[in-house]
C-alpha cells in the first residue's frame, strides 16, 4: 500500500527542472507533498484532492491524474534551496482514513550551483 | 502560533529502559498524529487521535508502545523496556481535522538512540 516515488534520486543544477512521481495501487483521494532536509521536520508542500487538479506556488507545482493512480510534482527553474528530499503521502487510499498518511520512500533531490 | 512542538529533541537510553516523549500540536489542531522515520526512509504511521480519543494504531505499535493525549492537548508517546530497533525519529504532527484536505504540519522529531 505504501506509494513508490520516481526517481530515487536527481541531480540538478541551478536553473535546471525536474518531476517527480508519486504512484499507488490503490485509488488515491488525496496526495500530500513534503520535503525535508537533513535533520529537520518534513516541511508542507501541498495537498492534491481527487478531481485531477493542478496547483502550484512559486515554481513548484504538482498533478493528479485519477486514471494513472499517479501524482507528479515539478520543480521550474531550480534553486540551492530546493535540495532536500521530497516524499508524497496518500491518504484515504482503499478505505483508510483521511488525515493519516502512507510515505513513499523519498525521492533526494540534490541542486548544485 | 508556534507550530508543533517535540521534546526531547534528543535521547539516548539503554536497552531495557522506559523513556517517554511529548508533542504540544498547534493549539486549534483537533487531529495529533504520531509517526516513526527511520534513516533512509519516509514517516510510518503509529498512531493517532481525534481530541483525546486514539482512533487507530498500527501494527508496527507493539504492546511496549503506547500513547495518550489527556484532554485533547498535549500527547506522550511511552516506549517500554527500549529495543535497539527502536532507535529512529519520532515524528509528531498536528492538523486541524482529518478531512482530506487538511494540512498536517510536523514537529522537529525526537531522535530516540538505544544502545
């Protein structure tokens, strides 16, 4: 049931774009982004609602595609600040409750100047 | 607002011993949640509650886990007779109701070390 996340890891440089996937086997109602950097608290991205919505802030945005079971996050424009690792948590997937997370494993992302 | 709040911010035990953590949520937050991160790896659900009532615990909690949230406020999160597998994050996080869309924002983490 936990969610898998691609790439595992990517390394950028400043300016550069990248996305990332979040996947479950499951029907996904809600997918919630983080990131975390080394020894801090995951720090909230946003929240995707079933419906196949799109939102964004900043040069981050991220998609929900109900057919594909699938959420994808961008990053436009890369900065140093954007290094961290990024992990998606599903919520309400296959009768579960809302509110309580399942974490894929993270995806490292690394931003060199 | 001074976000969820986690204490100790570190602890080393020996095997064998009691320790217990706490986690003051953000004031209004009416959902606490309590999740383990172990190196490498994304939060796993332990438990959680709605006020002061625990409405779900893993499978990963052993009967040495246990947690409360007395009137609806702060929460403790007890580990009896510590293993060394339980060294890991423990990660507390609040949102304001367990709706779909409802933000859960986390605390710093207690890093339990058992040795």
């Amino acid at each position: 049931q936990q969610p898998v996340q691609s790439p595992q890891a990517v390394i950028l440089r400043e300016g550069e774009d990248a996305v990332i996937n979040c996947s479950s086997s499951k029907a996904l109602y809600s997918v919630h982004w983080y990131r975390q950097k080394h020894g801090e608290a995951p720090i909230f991205l946003m929240i995707l609602l079933k419906g196949g919505e799109q939102k964004g802030h900043d040069k981050i945005s991220a998609s929900f595609n109900e057919k594909k079971q699938q959420s994808s996050l961008y990053l436009t424009a890369s900065q140093l600040s954007y290094s961290g690792t990024y992990f998606c948590g599903i919520s309400g997937a296959g009768g579960t409750s809302y509110g309580k997370l399942t974490f894929g494993q993270g995806t490292i992302l690394t931003v060199h100047p | 607002d001074t976000g969820v709040s986690q204490n100790p911010r570190h602890k080393i035990t020996k095997r064998g011993q009691n320790v217990t953590f706490r986690c003051d949520p953000i004031s209004e937050h009416n959902r606490l949640y309590w999740y383990r991160q172990t190196l490498g790896q994304g939060p796993e659900f332990l438990t959680y509650f709605q006020n002061e009532a625990q409405l779900e615990k893993s499978r990963l909690l052993s009967d040495r886990f246990s947690a409360e949230r007395p009137k609806g406020s702060f929460s403790t999160l007890e580990i009896q007779r510590t293993e060394q597998g339980d060294s890991a994050m423990y990660l507390c996080a609040s949102s304001l109701s367990g709706g779909p869309e409802s933000e859960a924002f986390f605390g710093q983490g207690t890093r339990l070390t058992v040795v």
